[in-house]
C-alpha cells in the first residue's frame, strides 16, 4: 500500500474513496485528529453507514465492539474498569508463561530445521495467552481456538459476508464464558475474568453482557494484531540481515526493534471514525454521518514526522509512531502486545539460528485492507 499512501499524501491528503463510500485521511497530523478528536469524531457507526447490512451491524454488535465502538462518558466508565484487571502488572507477571508457551510452541520443529512462522508460532501464541488471561481451562483450548477464528472471521466481514457458522460460533461461545462467569462468581481465582466479576460487584456498572462483549472484544483486537506484529518483525528483519546480526548481538536493541517494526509494518493499518458534525480538515469539508478511515500505516511513513520514513531502523529514536492509535482509545494490549512480540522474538533469535525464508515467492497477504501481515511464512534454519 504504500506508494499508494505517498501519492494521496503528496497530491490529496483527505479524499473522498467514492466506491468505498467514505472519506480518507492520510497525513500524521490529520490522522492523529481523527483518532483523538472525540468531540467532532465519534467511534460509533453512525446511522449512514448504508454500506453496512443489517446482519453485519449484528455480527458487530454480537462480537462485542463495545469498548473500542463507545464514546464517552460510556467509555470513560468502561475503560477504568477494564483497565484495573489490565494493568502493566499484571502484564509484566505474564512474561515467564509466555517464554515457556513460545518455547513448546517451537519444540516440534527444532529437530526439522522447518517451520511455518505464521501458521505453527504467531498465531497460536496470542491465542494462547489470551485464553490464560482470561482463565480458559487448558483442556478447552482447541475449543477457545475454533471460536476465536470465527469471531476474528466475523470481525472482519464487517467489510465482507457474514457466515452462518461464525454466529453459530459465537453464540457458542458466549454460552462457554456464562458457563465460567456462573462458576467464577462462585469460586473466583487469579484470572481476568474473576478480576471484571469483582469491578462488577463493587460499582454495579458492568453487566454481565459487558463482560461478555469485553472477552469478545479482546479476541478480535489482540491475536491477529499480535499474530502479525511478530510476523512482520521476522519477515522485516530478514529483508534486513544486518539489523537482524545487530539484533542478535544487543538484545537490549529488542523493545526499540518492536517499536521500528509497529511504524514501518502497522499491523493495523486503519481505524474508522463518523464525523457528528460537518466539519473541516485538510481543506474538504465532510458532511455529518460521513465515515472517515483514519490511515496509521499511511501516517508512521509521513516523511514530515519521521526523517527517512521508508527507512527501516532498529536504532530510531524517538519513534511517535501511531500503531496503537492516539487518545482515549489508545490500545489497552499495548503492554501485552510489546511483551508477547519481545518474548517471541529472543526465542526466535536463540532457537532458529541462520534463519531464512523457503521460498522468494510473493507471500500472501492477510486478509482485508485494515489488518497488515502475511498469511504464512515458511522458513528454514539450522545450528
Ligand atoms: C485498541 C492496535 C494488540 C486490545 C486499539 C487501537 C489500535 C490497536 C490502533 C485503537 C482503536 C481506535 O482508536 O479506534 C493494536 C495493535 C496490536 C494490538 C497494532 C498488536 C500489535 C492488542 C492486544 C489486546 C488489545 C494484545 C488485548 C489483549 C485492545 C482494546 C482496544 C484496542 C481492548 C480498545 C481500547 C478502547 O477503545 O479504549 N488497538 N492492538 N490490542 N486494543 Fe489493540
């Protein structure tokens, strides 16, 4: 995408995509408005999204968008609560866990010398911890896995077709977390879910649909952007083998490789926003309803913010990039996120010496315009 991005940067920076029907933005500055600006851009759907069918709007309502859809003050309330069970603590006393699931992720295949990044390691790796996040018993796992595919399925057909299987998955699976909401109320223990029950009880502000929505919500917007921030790291970094050796020599390099890696390859590529009221920006003027894309992987390549932005560089300091958004909204995983990617990659360096992909050929892309990444990567490696 980006040499389209660079051409609407250079000769129409906020554009109207007519066959999309909605308003593009494609500058840092402008892109950080739209997703900061809630007074004049709501995350709400509005009511003109005609684009959208009725059965989508249900699959969207039914994955549960509430946080990353709602507007204050609604979100101001959901967001303290959600973030109390969320904290970097919490985080941080995750990273042995993680290291020991990325290691028996790899385990099978050091005797190869073969692997499929995306397929065998950052896929099922954010799968995994989310589900220990929230308590999901091991033996449920495949299960939590199944539905997890379909609800990210159903997500994404917000821009395609809703499949009958995907809303069978889900209602499966919301019975599923009642059936550990009911037993957690009970007997509560060291998990997300036990964590949500107890803000419940104390402020009475969270249903249990809330929470429902909430472990939804944390499906879809924490594996497959994880799954693609690792991908893209391995992927970046061996299109790169000199920051790669660079890497492998100062691990220390690794949280700010993370950083590099979220500007230059945003696994996110676009967020939506609808104006609520006519407004300007970029010298066009939008109608109130009209939906408006904000473009972050277009913004982290704005050469006004970031010198030499097509350059990928391990060492770049300070890096604003915009990969987790701007403002209220900013990614709640954002901590998750750089750990589980940190974790992975110093497994990779220490396990897969002389990496390299199988095949040249083009790779595949994932799917839909909003997440960035690649459907597989084969690679090789030997000791
Ligand atoms: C919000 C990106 C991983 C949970 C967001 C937003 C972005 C984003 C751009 C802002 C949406 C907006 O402004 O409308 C990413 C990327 C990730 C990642 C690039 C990985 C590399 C995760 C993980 C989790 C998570 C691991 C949880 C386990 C959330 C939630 C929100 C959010 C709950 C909504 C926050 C709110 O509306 O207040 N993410 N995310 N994300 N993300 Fe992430």
């Amino acid at each position: 995408p980006y040499p389209m991005y660079d051409q609407m940067r250079a000769g129409q920076p906020v554009a109207y995509m007519e066959a999309m029907k909605f308003w593009s933005v494609f500058g840092y500055d402008d892109v950080r408005t739209v997703l900061s600006d809630q007074a004049r851009f709501s995350s709400g759907h509005g009511h003109e999204a005609s684009a959208e069918t009725a059965a989508q709007k249900s699959a969207q309502a039914n994955s549960g968008f509430s946080l990353i859809t709602t507007d204050p003050p609604r979100h101001t309330m959901l967001r303290s609560l959600v973030s109390r069970a969320f904290t970097p603590k919490a985080v941080a006393a995750l990273e042995p866990r993680i290291e020991q699931i990325a290691n028996e992720l790899l385990a099978p295949y050091i005797q190869s010398g073969k692997v499929d990044l995306i397929r065998d390691f950052s896929y099922p790796l954010p799968v995994i911890v989310i589900a220990e996040l929230l308590g999901i018993p091991s033996e449920d796992r495949d299960r939590f896995k199944h539905w997890s595919d379909e609800v990210v399925a159903s997500a994404n057909a917000v821009i395609g077709e809703v499949n009958p299987e995907s809303q069978q998955a889900l209602m499966e699976m919301h019975a599923y977390f009642r059936e550990i909401i009911a037993k957690r109320r009970i007997h509560p223990q060291d998990d997300l879910i036990s964590a949500l029950l107890l803000a419940e009880e104390e402020q009475q502000q969270l249903s249990e649909h809330d929470i429902l929505a909430f472990c939804s919500l944390l499906l879809v917007a924490g594996n497959e952007t994880t799954t693609n921030l690792i991908g893209n790291a391995v992927l970046t970094l061996l299109e790169h083998p000199e920051q790669w050796d660079q890497l492998r020599q100062d691990p220390q390099l690794l949280p700010s490789a993370i950083e590099e890696v979220l500007r230059y390859r945003s696994p996110v590529q676009a967020m939506f926003r609808t104006a609520k009221e006519e407004l300007e920006i970029g010298g066009q003027t939008i109608a109130a309803g009209s939906r408006v894309v904000a473009w972050i992987g277009s913004a982290n390549r704005d050469e006004h913010k970031f010198m030499n932005a097509h350059t990928f560089d391990i060492t770049r300091n300070p890096n604003p990039h915009i990969a987790f958004g701007h403002g209220i909204h900013f990614c709640l995983g954002a901590p998750l996120a750089r750990m589980e990617a940190k974790v992975a990659l110093r497994v990779i360096l220490d396990r897969l010496p002389n990496l390299q992909r199988i095949n040249q050929d083009l790779l595949q892309p994932a799917r839909g315009f909003i997440v960035h990444g690649v459907e597989s990567l084969p690679l090789r490696f030997h000791h």
